[in-house]
C-alpha cells in the first residue's frame, strides 16, 4: 500500500518500505527498474520512517545526478554496482572533513532532479550555460563574491541587459542554495550580493505608467478584437491588484474567494507556481473592475487553474503581455514594461496617502513589524481594500516630467 503522505515510502505486509523507480533513461545504467530497501520499521511509525525517506531521497537525487554528468559528458555511465542501499549520511563533521570538489554542473543536475518541475527548465538551463560559458565548470565550494562579479562584468561588457542578467542570478543563486541546504555546508552562497548597474535600466528604474498609458491600454484591451477574455481579465485584475504578472496568472480558482465579505484573491503557493518569498504570500482585496473580472473569469474556470496553461510561466507570460502594452500604443521603454503595474499601483497608493505598512501588505514586501500576515483578519482585508480604492482613485496620476519624451504617448484613444 502506497502511502501518499509520504513519496516514496510503502507499507508491505504492516512493514515500512522505501521504494522508488528508476529513471526510465536510466534503467539499463543501474541494471535494474526499481530500488527498495526495508526500513525495519512498522505501519504507524511513519515519523520516524520519514527521515530515513528524506536520507535515501537525497542519496538517490545525488546518485542519478552523477549519472545524468556522465551521460551529458558523453561516457556511459556504469552503476550496475549499486544494486544496494546508498551509505546513510554520515556525521555533519565527517562530511565535511572530506568535501570533494562540486562542479556548477553537477549542482545544476543534482537540484534539476531533486528540485525541477514547478519551474521553467528551459530558462534554468539558459542561466546555467551563460555561466559556464562564461566562467567555466567552477567548483561551487570554492566560488567566490568576485569570480561571480567577474561573470557579471563580462555579460554587461557584452551588451547583455541588467534585467537578463538579475533573472539568470537569481536562478543560480537558487541552485547554489539548495545545494548547499541540503548537503549542510555552512558557506556563504557567492550569488547573494552581486552588482549589476550599468548604463542600461533595471528593475529599480521601472516607471509607473501615466494616465495617458493607462488611457491608451484600457482602449486597447478593451476594444482589440482579437484578444481573449483570459488576457482581458488577467489585465484588469494585474492593473487594480499590484501583484505580479505570475502571482496572477498561476492563480488556482480556489484562490479566489468572492463569498468573503471582502473579496479578495489569495496570493500562495500551488501546483502552477510558487510565491517568489515567504512575504509574498498574502491576500489582495478585489475592487471595481477587477472584481468583475475576477468573477467572470472563477465562472468560466471554476474549479483547477483560474488561467490556461500558457500564463503559468513567467518569461512568456511577461513577454506577451509586453508585446500587448506595446500594440496598444505604450512607447518602447525598458522602464515601461508590464511590472510597471505594479510601481503603479505602489505609487498611486502613496500618493493617496496610505500608510507604508498598508502599502507592503499588499504589494508583498516583508515588513518585521507586521503581525498576523498570513490568514489575514477581515479588519486587515477591510484596511487593504480601502488602500487599493484610495489608491485607484488616482491612479496613474504621475507628474509627467519624469519620463522622457519618447516615453509619453502621442495620442489618446478618443
């Protein structure tokens, strides 16, 4: 009996087992289809069986790791030996004490197995080849603040954007993260304080957009003929929310809650996507047009995901809506993209007058000085949505002299 709680772990005949198959590209590797191993524990001691399930997990994810290595560098890798159970971790000291070398490549293939499958793999990948075609197969125990510096150096030198690069360090800082979490080495990630300012834009540039743009993009959308009622919604509910374009679109219906006396979507992790940090996990209060929207689209996708499968991944959901902004008449900008929704919305919120702990509530910023986050109380949802009103009073409203004069557009939709 399979039992679901835990993977990997059985019950055979009142006896704790750890099963688990082998990768099908794999099989004729290990010479063998499936490995199993008694725990020499019985049916209600799942507890303690869970951190021998862990052990063998990473064991197993490090095992299959070496072997994808191999097959990436072209050798055939021979494991036919390991029909028996992996070594059981040794002590923290011990291992530490005989820490060999660990290649960027093998950390990649090690969290690729261990971690994949709630992420964009292909773009992963393309962070990991800028780096080692950059820098080398460096060993991620001896990596420096400076060598990834140098890295970064040499991608600006080439005329990469600021923007490119920020993503592709913040997907190897996770990789060199978990890496180092689960294999207990006390190190600082070298990916946690890099510099990234040039001459082009980056994130911190990012403008609010005008009234003018927001005029220009309410026509468009509402009006294009061709745009579906998914992408009509997602925008209303992105302009009135200040969440993140993946915050939205990986939403599951069962994260809007219209029956509350407050209605509000619940931003959290799922199947789709996860939060980008703990403090981004938080409710928004729907108003105005992104209630409606809300509703509608609940209506239409009542149970599973709110969006189709398209707008689950970030890069291409941000790529098309940055063609969409554009098509309705938004000038060309890096400070002008679609996460400019959300410097809106931040802003109009201050220019309202709304308090800063209020303000990074609902735009997701981590304040130590918050109580009660999570789950939050109907007086909190109460306050929220009154920030978001006062805020879409005035949004947009931006003095015009901070944007270029390319950057303003010509004309307005009459």
């Amino acid at each position: 009996m399979v039992l679901t709680k835990i993977p990997y772990l059985h019950e055979i005949d009142g006896q704790l087992h750890y099963r688990r198959r082998v990768p099908g590209d794999l099989k004729n590797a290990f010479g063998k289809t499936e490995w199993k191993h008694a725990l020499g524990l019985s049916l209600g001691q799942e507890a303690h069986a869970a951190k021998l399930v862990a052990d063998y997990n990473l064991a197993y994810a490090n095992l299959i790791a070496q072997a994808r290595i191999q097959t990436m560098c072209g050798t055939t890798p021979v494991f036919q030996n390991f029909g028996a159970a992996p070594v059981p971790q040794q002590p923290l000291e011990q291992r530490q004490s005989k820490r060999e070398a660990v290649k960027f490549s093998e950390a990649y293939a090690y969290d690729r197995e261990a971690h994949g499958g709630q992420r964009n793999e292909r773009a992963v990948m393309q962070s990991v080849d800028s780096f080692l075609n950059q820098y080398g197969d460096a060993d991620i125990l001896t990596l420096t603040p400076k060598d990834v510096q140098q890295w970064i150096n040499a991608c600006l030198d080439k005329g990469q954007k600021a923007s490119t690069i920020q993503r592709r360090i913040n997907a190897l800082r996770a990789i060199v993260g978990r890496y180092y979490r689960d294999h207990e080495i006390d190190k600082t990630n070298p990916f946690s304080k890099p510099n990234v300012k040039d001459g082009n834009s980056t994130s911190s540039d990012r403008l609010p957009f005008h009234k003018d743009h927001l005029k220009k993009m309410d026509h468009y959308f509402a009006k294009a003929p061709r745009l579906s009622d998914d992408i009509r919604r997602l925008y209303l509910i992105l302009k009135l929310t200040g969440a993140r374009p993946l915050e939205i679109g990986g939403l599951d219906a069962d994260d809007v809650l219209l029956d509350h006396e407050v209605p509000h979507i619940w931003i959290r992790n799922n199947s789709h996507r996860r939060v980008k940090t703990k403090g981004s996990e938080r409710r928004i209060p729907l108003v105005g047009d992104a209630l409606e929207a809300a509703t509608a689209q609940k209506l239409a996708n009542p149970k599973g995901s709110l969006f189709p499968t398209p707008f689950h991944d970030t890069n291409s959901l941000s790529q098309r809506l940055n063609k969409l902004i554009r098509r309705a008449g938004v000038p060309k900008s890096p400070r002008l993209v679609v996460y400019s929704f959300r410097h809106t919305m931040e802003e109009a919120m201050r220019s309202a007058g709304v308090r800063e702990h209020t303000q990074k509530r609902i735009m997701g910023h981590t304040d130590q000085s918050i109580t009660g986050r999570y789950g939050a109380p109907h007086g909190q949802l109460e306050e929220l949505q009154t920030a978001i009103k006062e805020g879409t009073a005035v949004l947009g409203k931006v003095d015009a002299t901070v944007f270029s004069e390319t950057e303003l557009p010509s004309s307005l939709p009459e």
